[in-house]
C-alpha cells in the first residue's frame, strides 16, 4: 500500500511540475518559430499568396485546349561554371506577374510545367520565388527591386507592367524572360523582335483578330456597328486596337472605340457603348480582364455579345474567340529561359511569336443572348460554359 502512495504521490507531483512549466516551454517554441521567421529572407511587398514552395503548379490543374505538360523524369544538373549561378548551386529565379488572373495563371503553369519538362524543377537545381502585384504599378517595382535585392539570377515577367517592372530594376544585370507580352517593341521591352538588343526577350503572339472577326459574322451575322473597349494604357491592348482598325472595315464592321483610364470609368462607358453598337471586341487589357463582373452584366441586358482574346475571359462570361492558348504561349516563353539556362545570350535571342490557338464560345451566354451556335461552329470549338440541362 505504502508503495502505491509513493507513486502516485510521484506523479502527482511530476503532473505539478509538467503545469508549472508548459507555459515556459510554450513561450520558448514561438520564440523559436519567430528566430526561423526572421532569419529567412523578407520581402516588404510580398502580397498574401506568395509562393516559394515546391507545389507551384496544383495537381489537379488541367489547361483547357491542350494536354498538360509532362515533367522530365529527372531535373538538370547545373554546371557549377554557369555564369548565371552566381548566388549558390541552385538557380535563384523570381516570377513577377501583374496581377491574379485565370488567363495570367494559364500561361504562369505553363512557364513552369514546360520548365519541368526541359528538366529545370523548383526545388531540386532551382529556387522559384512567384508574386503578383495586384495590378499595382507601385507594387510591381517594390516587388522587382526587391528581387534584385535578393540575388535572383534569372527574372521572368507575366504580363507587359510586370516585365517592364523587372526590365527597369535589373538594368542589365539579370537577363529578364517575358511572358504574355503581346506588344514588345512598342512596350519598349526589345528594340526589335528578331534582334532584342536587350538582356530581355521571350515569346509573343500572331494575333487572331481575323479569325475573331469572322466567328463574329458567324454567331451575330447582323452586326454591323462593332464597339472596342480598352485602357489607353494597356499597351498590349493599344496594339491590337491599332489591327482591328485596320481589317475591321474590309470585314464589313464600322468601329465604334470607346477607351478608359481606369476600371471606375468602366461601368459608364460600357453602358453608353452598348447602346450603340451591336457587339463589342475586347483586346488583351489587364484591366477590362479583372473587371468582367461589371462588364458582362451591362453587355449581357443590352443584348450585346462580347468578344475577347483569351479563353479565360470567354469562360468569365464573354460570348467567343479564337483565342491564344495561354497555357502553350507560356510554355514557350519557358523554352526561351530554358536556353538562356543552357547558354543562350539573350540580347541576341529572336522573340518567339506564339501560334497555337482554339476557339472557344460560352454556351450559358449565348442562351442568354438569344443566340444559336450554329453546328459548324461548335464542331470546332471548346464550350467554356455549357449550358446544363434543366429536369422538367
């Protein structure tokens, strides 16, 4: 009996001292976890969903309009004698893109997934740091110099205010890869297209305002009045403004450009466009793209169809396109930095021009319009919407 006392008189007293000192041991864990946050590397601009971790493509991620990259079944060894590794063994690569975007992230997994396959991984022989700058132009050079600062080696913009953003902090000093950049000699990211003159070149785009024009007549054979709605700032919406003005009159269309500075001016000036124009064209504009919860609503109670370039936009309530296939066009600027990689100079290096495409059409909305696909065109195209059938 005596002998059962002492050990419970024990643990007792080991309970009593496990109380007294949990919360010092408590206290020394986040003293810890606070000593590991400090010591790894900030970034002043970093916005919430940064990303550094090896998952930077989800799994489940499927690119509409093509097969998904396979990864190589075993990354690179780097020659340690590679001027580019100046900052380790593995490479230090920053990913700018301008803003949170489906179509932006479309080409953002394909820079990676075609990186994979080229035998370049995140993780292994190189350190990937992913922002966005929330379409902020003052964020988007924090977010650059901040790179710079960090000791990156290889810098890659998505999107025309991201690479020039990257352009302006490296200065040279790092060669910068471009991605869904559809304009880069007006942009001023290049001096020419097959000769860049720059420590910048990567993949730009045929545009398919052709095509579009002629699924137009096909969907809305009585348009007549076209309206185009873009962001005089957006170069890359500036440019192809500039071809759609000059195919649209052979094709039958009267242009009607409605422009805007920001996204407060959109809802007034969508609203005065629809009234006068049958439908609208929307080129590649960063701006209008994050705006179509305004947009769509406003079109869609005019009756007005709308017709963008990229598939993401469609999928987001837009009427068709013969669109890029954002995905594959990332997949192409990643072949420019995989050869950079492999020694490639780059201010020598011709900018790929990207030619893969789809047509893609929004089934929901043409219902809601009151339009008819007709079979031929839906033989062809990816039905980004569908509409679901209802049970009577």
């Amino acid at each position: 009996m005596k002998k059962i006392t002492a050990i419970g008189s024990f643990l007792v007293g080991a309970l009593l001292v496990l109380l007294l000192v949990m919360p010092s041991l408590q206290r020394l864990n986040e003293l810890e976890n606070a000593g590991s946050a400090a010591a790894a590397p900030k970034s002043a601009a970093a916005p919430a969903g940064a990303t550094t971790g090896n998952d930077l493509v989800p799994a489940s991620y499927k690119p509409v309009g093509a097969e998904r990259i396979a990864a190589a079944s075993q990354a690179k060894k780097l020659d340690p004698k590679n001027p580019l590794l100046k900052h380790g063994p593995k490479l230090k690569v920053g990913i700018l893109q301008f803003m949170e975007h489906p179509s932006l992230d479309d080409i953002r997994y394909g820079v990676l997934d075609e990186l994979a396959k080229r035998g370049y991984i995140n993780g292994v022989n190189m350190e990937i740091e992913y922002q966005q700058g929330q379409g902020d132009q003052n964020l988007l050079k924090t977010i650059a110099d901040d790179f710079m600062a960090s000791g990156k080696d290889l810098l890659i913009g998505v999107a025309t205010p991201a690479a020039q953003a990257l352009m302006n902090s490296a200065q040279g000093e790092v060669p910068v890869v471009f991605a869904g950049v559809s304009d880069p000699v007006g942009s001023g990211l290049v001096k020419d297209l097959k000769n860049p003159g720059k420590l910048v070149s990567g993949a730009t785009y045929a545009n398919n305002n052709a095509a579009t024009l002629e699924l137009i007549k096909q969907l809305q054979p009585t348009v007549k009045k076209l309206g185009v709605l873009y962001n005089t700032s957006e170069q890359n919406a500036v440019q192809q403004v500039k071809s759609i003005r000059e195919i649209a009159p052979s094709e039958g269309f009267t242009l009607k450009e409605a422009t805007i500075t920001s996204t407060n001016d959109l809802k007034q000036v969508a609203e005065q466009l629809a009234t006068e124009v049958d439908a609208i064209y929307l080129p590649q504009d960063n701006t209008i793209a994050g705006s179509l919860d305004t947009l769509v609503p406003t079109a869609t109670a005019h009756k007005v169809g709308l017709y963008p370039t990229v598939d993401a936009m469609v999928k987001a309530g837009c009427l068709a396109t013969v669109g890029l296939n954002q995905y594959l066009w990332g997949a192409d600027s990643a072949d420019v930095v995989a050869d950079v990689i492999e020694g490639a100079d780059l201010s020598t290096y011709p900018v790929k021009v990207s030619t893969a495409s789809n047509k893609f059409v929004n089934g929901t909305q043409a219902a809601a319009l009151g339009i008819t696909i007709p079979p031929a065109v839906m033989r062809e195209a990816i039905d980004m919407a569908p509409v679901k059938n209802v049970k009577k």
